[in-house]
C-alpha cells in the first residue's frame, strides 16, 4: 500500500489497519476509475467530499506549496523551456543555479532530464522546495500553471502540464494493488494523509480568524464555501470523468452551481 503516485513513499503496517478499519467503518462509493491510462477500482470516502472548501488560491497569500511533486512530464519541460526568462522571473530557480556554477545549457540540459528539474545535489540543499513555486505580486503560486494561463491554456491542459499530485491536491489516494482509496482531507479522517492540508482554504473556521484575515484581506469569504465535490467540480470531471462526480453529488443530494473554473484558470 501506498500514496498513489508516490511508490517510495510506503505506508506502515499501523497505518494500513487504521485505513482499512476508517473505510470499513463509514459510508462508501465503489466505482470503476481510470487513472494514468490504467483502470482501478475506487472505494471513494463520500461524506468527505461534501467538507466545506473555497480555492480561492489567486486571493491567498498562504505559502503551502512546499514540497517536490513526484515527477515533471514531458509538456511541463516544454513549456518551461520555452518560456525560460519568465520562468526564472517568477522563480530565480535559473538564476539560482547560474550563480552555483552552472552554465544555462547545463540548467537546460537538468530541466530537459532531472527528475525536478534540477540537478540532484542541488535538491534540498541549493532549494528547500519545488523550483516552480514562486511568488507573483505577494501571491503564492505555480510557476507552470501561470505560464499556461498567461498562454491562454485551457483547463484540461494546465492539468495535463501540471504534475497530477498538484493538479487534484488536497485530494488524497491511496492505492493497494488495482484498489484506490480516495477522499479529502478531513478532522475525521486526516491522520490518513500523506500531506498538510490544515490550511483556511480547507477549514472555514481558520479562515474566520482575525490572523488569517489579516494576511488574507482580499478574499476567502464565508459565503464562497462549497462541498469539495462542487469546489472542485472541473477539475474532477477532467481527471476522473463526469460520472465519478454525478454519482458522488448524487450520493450527497447536492446539485451544481457556478462553474469553478474560473479559480483555475484565473489571470493575474
């Protein structure tokens, strides 16, 4: 058993019986799934799609893109190779590395071939965190999903350029053999997750915060949360198909409302 995506990253025996036992013990959908050209069978935690969230990630200033995803497509390289000054405007990961020596067919050569894009020494020490997270008028952002937009991508290919850990987070999987477990983050059920999603974009309460509010002045009003499934409505559709969401929003007695998106694809 392991995070999907992530075969390294294998999940203890104890964690394995608390997964077992949290899906065994709550109401769930079993669909067909195709994921990464591969079919599976998704046992889907229901109840936690319906948990109240607002992406409204162009309105915040929370830094919570902090790891390296697990892998860089081919479409991504591409796209960063032919926008290389933007990309080293928005991330100085260019810069950076010329500064360590590196020549820029050398850095060309690491983003054409490295696994993050950077050669593997420089990883952790040289930068703590994804080279394509970067800061764009005080806002926390993806540098690949900036240029697709500024390129006028549509949605279904910022997700194909974008690695799909980034593209579906703070969705969760976990896969056992041809079994995927799938569900959102949730106080129920979030000792299950393999990442951090305690942010106010997850929890309405944070977001009420006299602190958060501070930073967060532009956005996140109470009003615009929705149940993840509707939050998140495009985006799912694009990833796992019409009918994954229509039988989850069915389940919970919900309908649609307003297209979301505009979150995804939003310019700045």
């Amino acid at each position: 058993m392991n995070y999907f995506l992530h075969r390294d990253f294998k999940i203890s025996e104890k964690n394995k019986k608390r997964i077992k036992l949290y899906f065994d013990g709550i109401k769930t959908l079993t669909i067909p799934v195709i994921l990464k050209n591969k079919s599976y069978n998704a046992i889907i935690d229901i109840e936690s799609f319906n948990h109240l969230t607002n992406f409204d990630c162009f309105n915040c200033l929370t830094n919570c893109c902090v790891q390296f995803p697990y892998e860089f497509n081919k479409k991504a390289r591409n796209i960063i190779l032919g926008n290389l000054k933007e990309y080293d405007s928005l991330t100085k990961a260019v810069s950076i590395l010329k500064e360590e020596g590196l020549t820029e067919n050398e850095i060309i050569t690491s983003i054409k071939k490295d696994n993050m894009l950077i050669p593997d020494e420089h990883i952790e020490s040289t930068f703590d965190r994804c080279t394509c997270s970067c800061i764009h008028i005080d806002r926390h952002l993806c540098a690949i999903h900036k240029i697709c937009i500024d390129n006028g991508a549509t949605l279904g290919e910022i997700i194909d350029t974008k690695p799909l850990w980034c593209s579906i987070y703070p969705l969760e999987i976990v896969q056992e053999a041809e079994t995927l477990y799938i569900f959102v983050p949730t106080k129920k059920n979030n000792y299950l997750a393999m990442n951090d999603s305690d942010f106010a974009c997850m929890n309405i309460e944070k977001s009420k915060s006299a602190r958060f509010r501070r930073e967060n002045p532009i956005g996140f009003k109470t009003e615009d949360y929705q149940p993840f499934i509707l939050s998140y409505q495009s985006v799912l559709e694009y990833v796992f198909g019409n009918n994954f969401v229509d039988l989850i929003k069915a389940s919970l007695n919900l309908k649609s409302n307003n297209n979301t998106e505009f979150q995804y694809k939003k310019k700045i």
